[in-house]
C-alpha cells in the first residue's frame, strides 16, 4: 500500500508571524517618531503662543491708559499670523484644518469678528496644554535615552549624583545601575503607546478653534482650490506633452535612423565590408545620440541630482551651467518633500533660462530659505526687466507649477530693471 501525503503550498514570503510582528513594530515605532515631531513642532508654537499671550495681557492694560490701543493692531496681525502658521504646521501632519476668512486687525471689529475670538481662545489654550504636551513631547526622549543608557556611563557619574531622569534614587552597583535601565524601557514603552494620542490632544484646540466656523461661507476657497486643481492637471498635460514631443521629435527618429542603418549594414556585409563598417559606425554614433537624448529626458522628468545631492546642490549645477554668471544662498536646515524641491528645481531652470534668453542680464543672485515649514525662493537679475507672462517666456508655466503645490507667486520687473522673481512654496516633512 502505497503511502499518500498532501501537499501543502508553503506560505508566502514575507507573510509569517515573524514578518507581521516585525511590521507591527515598525509601524509602532514610525508612529511614534512622527508624533513626536508633531509636538514638538507644537512645543515651538507654544513657547510663541505663550510670549505672545504675555504682549497681548500687557497691552490690555495698556489700553486703559489709552497706550496700547496702538499695539493692538499689530498685535492681532500676530496672533492671525501665528493661527495660519500653526494650520499649516499640522497640516505637514496629515490635520487638514480649512482656515477662515481673513480676520480683521482693527480692535473694535476685531472684538465681535468670530474668528479673532476663537483664535484668542486657542493661543490660551496652546499656551498652557499646548506647551506642556510639548514639553513631554521633548523630554521623554531624553528621558528614555538617558535611563535606557545609565549602566554605561554609571562608572563616570559623580559619588552621590541621582541615577534617574527624575531626580530621584543613587546607583552604588551595577545592579542598581541596570535597575535604571528598566526605568528607560519603560519610558520607550510610554513614548510608543502614549505618544500619537498626545499629540492628537495637542492638535484638538486648533482643529476645533482654527477652523472655519459653521456660518461661514467656503465658496470663495472652494474656487481657489478648484483653480488650484485644474492648474495643476494642465500643468501635468503640458509636462507630458512635453515629453511626448522630445521621445517623438528626438529620440524616436534616432532609433528609426539606427534600424535603417543596421539593416543597410547587413545586406552589404557580404559585398561591401568597408561600407558597412562605415554604416555600423554611423548606427553606433545615432544609438549613442538616442541614448544621450533618453538621459536629458529623463533628467527632465526627475533630475537624479535632486536625490543624490539635494536642492542646495541640484541648484549650485543650475548656476555653474547658467549662461549668465549665477550666485547661489541657500540656506535649508532639512530637506523639504521631493514634490516641492522638484518644483523649486525646475522653477529656477526656468527662471535662468528666462534671464539668459531675454534679459541682457550680467548677474543673477538666486536666495533660498526655509523658515516656519515655508520654502522661499528669490530669483533676482540685473537685467532690464519688463518680464511679462503674456510674452510667453515661460513664467506662465511656473505659475502653473506653483499653484499645484497652493504656492505664491510675485513677480517684479519694472522697465529698466531689475526683475525678482518670488516664489513662496509650503514644505515640510
């Protein structure tokens, strides 16, 4: 009798236990991380909050004396500042909150507009829930390093000196000093199970405070994202059809030339050896050209330069192959979403193309910085300016690209020069 066994299909790769436990893990720790950074992006809005709060009680009493009914408006032009700052803050983090119309600053409208009242309410809020949840935010981690890593630096700590973050408790043996070890599990332990909720409590004032209130009217920002949208979908058609016509135009007719070429070279191996070397030559010189054009397209799409070096170095290339002299200041403590540095790359390409072609320009400085999850980009010649979008040099195309990311756009180019170029783009990790 012969023996029967079932086969049975091995699992998957990648789908055991182990690999969900290790998912889980990271998942955990990835959350974790960004929670963090949320609070303590939120700290750094606190601390504002809380100062400003501090000018804004001063000046009330100011006011009775008739002194800080000058301070007000510029008071108030802060704290709407401050409001839109943190909006766009927590938005980097996945909380969309629709913002309102703008507010007033004058002190009497400004007391019966909803939206001033309700921001006044969330800086006091921020300023007290919000910096403390931030402080943990900051701490904890300190926190769960220094405890987790005691035993090794135990040996060089001061006799008498506290062997917890807390101020408590002294380590006279190694096992006490591994006690304390313990305390950072359970820090790191703290971190990864309390620390995406706190930084949801943190963000609950501003997206119950910050948003538009129910009266009032969002057809006006429903347009703007509207013509936000179909700015960005033409300015995508136009980048394809951009392409379509360089792969047509360029490398197509290279590699049709190629074809031609091989299979002349192939009927007169026989007969002409000499000729078809010759014609190999010729198809080898095409196939190198198609190639070569196949790179350029490619670097259109995505410059690998971005990647490798990032928008400071993508742009130091741009200004050493600029046909005008080029200075670059860049100035960014983090990289910005590959997204916006694509747009930043490619609005200035254009804007140097722009000023080689048509400016008579002999210098051109171009400014980047990023301050307050904004990247602001400055493009400035000395050419003779009367730069218009109508004149079709491109500019329209770079408005395109930058109201896809809800960017800004000024343009400044007076006849007799000189033009600047502003471009203000929202960023962030």
């Amino acid at each position: 009798m012969t023996a029967r066994h079932k086969h049975r299909p091995a699992a998957p790769s990648g789908t055991g236990p182990d690999q969900s436990w290790k998912s889980a893990v990271l998942g955990s720790l990835s959350a974790a991380l960004a929670a963090l950074r949320q609070l303590v992006g939120g700290f750094g809005t606190a601390v504002l909050a809380l100062a400003l709060l501090g000018l804004l009680a001063l000046t009330a009493v100011a006011c009775l004396a008739g002194v800080g009914l000058l301070l007000a408006p510029t008071l108030l032009r802060a704290v709407h500042a401050l409001a839109r700052r943190e909006r766009g803050r927590l938005s980097r983090h996945g909380v969309e909150i629709v913002a309102p119309d703008p507010a007033p600053v004058r002190l009497r409208l400004a007391l019966a507009d909803d939206t001033t009242r309700r921001e006044l309410r969330w800086l006091a809020v921020h300023a007290t829930f919000g910096l403390l949840a931030g402080l943990l935010g900051l701490l904890l981690p300190v926190f769960a390093v220094r405890d987790t890593l005691f035993p090794l630096v135990w040996p060089l700590a001061p006799s008498g000196a506290t062997s917890t973050s807390l101020g408590f408790g002294t380590a006279d043996s190694w096992a006490q000093a591994s006690v304390v070890s313990l305390l950072g599990v359970g820090w790191i332990a703290i971190v990864l199970g309390l620390g995406p909720g706190l930084a949801r409590l943190q963000a609950r004032p501003a997206v119950r405070l910050l948003a538009a209130g129910p009266g009032t009217d969002l057809s006006l920002r429903i347009a703007e994202l509207t013509a936000t949208r179909a700015a960005a979908l033409d300015a995508h058609a136009v980048e394809l059809r951009r392409i379509e016509r360089s792969l047509h135009d360029g490398t197509q007719n290279r590699l049709v030339s190629v074809t031609v070429l091989l299979g002349a070279a192939r009927r007169m191996v026989a007969r002409d050896p000499a000729g078809a070397e010759e014609l190999l030559e010729r198809a080898q010189s095409a196939a190198e050209q198609a190639l070569s054009e196949l790179r350029a397209v490619a670097r259109g799409i995505l410059p690998p330069v971005l990647a490798d070096r990032g928008l400071a170095g993508a742009l130091s290339g741009l200004a050493a192959n600029s046909g005008v002299p080029c200075r670059t200041d860049v100035d960014l403590p983090e990289r910005c979403p590959a997204s916006v540095e694509a747009s930043a790359y490619f609005v200035v390409a254009e804007a140097l193309t722009n000023v080689a072609k048509h400016s008579g320009a002999t210098g051109v400085a171009v400014t980047v910085r990023s301050r307050g999850g904004r990247l602001l980009l400055r493009v400035e010649d000395d050419g003779h300016g009367g730069a218009d979008e109508a004149g079709g040099s491109g500019l329209t195309g770079i408005r395109r690209r930058i109201a896809a990311h809800d960017g800004v756009l000024r343009l400044t180019s007076p006849h007799g020069g000189p033009t600047v170029l502003e471009v203000d783009f929202p960023c962030g990790s």
